[in-house]
C-alpha cells in the first residue's frame, strides 16, 4: 500500500511539474497551439449539440422520468 501511495505522489508531482510549465510558458506557438485545441472543443461540441439535441433531450427526460418514479417525486 506504500509502494503505491508513493508512486501516486511521485506521478502526481510530475504532473503538477508539466502543469506548471505548460501554463508559465509564453511562447506564441504553444499559446497559439492551446487556442486552436480550445476552438475545435467548442465547434465540435456545438456541433455535436445541435445535430443530437433531441436525442440528448429524449435520453435526459427518460432518466429523470426514471429517477422520479425510482424515488417517488
């Protein structure tokens, strides 16, 4: 149980590591790549939205249908 906690904060630092130095680097590139990885998130989610919004809609109504008759409300 040691040996795993131990390498879950070795792993855990050396992400904080990467994390730190990815956000404090101010290189345009690496800027630039972040704003293209964020706009592609939001298209392909916006897209992705509008063409299965009523099937979200319908699965969304039938689990709450399905928590409502499961708790009673």
């Amino acid at each position: 149980m040691k040996k795993m906690l131990f390498k879950a904060k070795i792993y855990a630092d050396s992400f904080k590591a990467n994390a730190k130095r990815v956000l404090t680097n101010t290189k345009g590139d690496q800027l630039t790549g972040w704003m293209i990885v964020i706009l592609l998130v939001v298209v392909v989610g916006a897209f992705f939205l509008n063409t299965y919004q009523t099937a979200i809609v319908d699965i969304w109504k039938g689990i709450v249908d399905k928590m409502k008759d499961t708790f009673g409300i």
